[in-house]
C-alpha cells in the first residue's frame, strides 16, 4: 500500500541548472508534507516542509510546490551544486501519528 | 547540543540470536520513532513511542519485534530470533510533540 510515490528512483542534472523531484499521495487526510535529504551511511535531515493550507514554499535554492487536486508535490533545486547529491525522501503525515515515506530518489549533480 | 545518537552502528548477528538497537533522543525530545529501510526501498515506520507509552507500533510486525522507552535510558529496539530478511539499517528519529523528527545515523544489521 504505498500512499507516498516518488516514481524516478534516480535523477541526474548538471550543476547550475534546475533539479525537479516529484512525488505524488494517494491519501486526501495527509495534511502535511516534508522532504529530507540522505547522504550514504547517514540517517535522513530535514530539508524543507509544507501545511496543505499553502501550494508554495521556499527556503533560499529549495522551493517545495503543492498542487492538492492532482495529490502532487514537488522540490524545486536551484542552482543545483554537487553537493547537492544524494537521496531525496518524500514524506507526509496527517490522520494519525506515522510519517510515510516515498521510496527515494537519488539526485545526481554533475560539475 | 548532541544530536539523536544510535548504537551500535553496524550489528552483526548469526541466525536465531537477538538483536538489540539502541536510540538516545535529542536533549528535550520526549517522542520517539523507529524506521526501517530495506535495500533499494523507502524508510517503513514501525513504531511511535513516548516515555513509558507505545503510542502506534502499527508498523512492527507481529512476532519477534519489541521496542520501549523507558523513563530513564535509551530507547530499544529489540529483535529476537533474527532471520535473514531482518537485515536493514534501522533508523530511529526523535521529536517534540507534533515538531519535526530528527534522526540518528542508523543502525546496520546483518544478519549471517
């Protein structure tokens, strides 16, 4: 039962220019969304969240849009940096006490 | 200011023993979480626990799995009789009530 999809497991971009991750719900309680962001042989960090009461959120070169009738969000990378490589987690949580996570996807930043 | 510690970070267990998974939450986090990624997949929830109270542990499955906290000390994670499947790095993640949950730097298991 996977309510939380990210659909590209990997995606590469060259440095400067624009990474899009997408990541799409299937249930209508969640209420708020979160991406974290995994390097290797670490736990996941927070990255940058947004309440279902607003469609766009922005924290310096992340911006996170939510679209609530397609159950679409997405994380917007600007310029994108090398370091920006590694794994990008959507996740969401409304209706009970769980964070559900999406499957990942791995960014990589090509210099 | 420490942040989420886990140990041991990498675990290694024969078929059949115990394992047992440490977390110390973030100084002032009273709620903890414990995650599980299988390779190549997301992280699964498994169980929301506060001091001395297992809150939801609807993602643990039904036998073999336990986990607490206790009043003083770590959260623990524990794994009796371990099996192959049960290799994965076990993420544990630590909050305030209803704040963003931070988390450790995982536990690796191997199971031979």
């Amino acid at each position: 039962d996977q309510q939380v999809k990210q659909n590209s497991p990997s995606l590469s971009v060259q440095e400067g220019r624009i990474s899009i991750l997408n990541c799409d719900y299937t249930n209508s309680m969640f209420d708020y969304f979160l991406w974290y962001k995994k390097y290797p042989a670490e736990g996941p960090t927070f990255l940058i969240s947004i309440s279902s009461i607003k469609d766009k959120n922005e924290d310096g070169r992340f911006t996170v849009f939510l679209n609530k009738s397609a159950k679409h969000l997405s994380l917007h990378i600007v310029p994108s940096q090398p370091g920006d490589s590694a794994v990008y987690f959507c996740a969401a949580e409304g209706g009970g006490f769980k964070t559900i996570f999406g499957a990942g996807t791995r960014l990589f930043v090509k210099a | 200011n420490a942040g989420v510690m886990q140990n041991p970070r990498h675990l290694v267990r024969r078929r059949g023993q115990e394992a047992r998974l440490r977390c110390s939450p973030m100084k002032g986090h009273s709620h903890v979480y414990w995650y599980r990624q299988l390779p190549e997949e997301g992280l699964k929830f498994m169980v929301y626990l506060q001091k001395e109270n297992i809150i939801d542990e609807s993602g643990m499955p039904k036998e073999r799995f336990s986990a607490e906290f206790p009043k003083e000390g770590p959260s623990i994670l524990r794994i009796q009789q371990v099996v192959r499947g049960d290799s994965a790095a076990y993420f544990c993640a630590s909050s305030t009530f209803g704040e963003t949950q931070y988390f450790g730097p995982g536990t690796r298991l191997l199971v031979l």
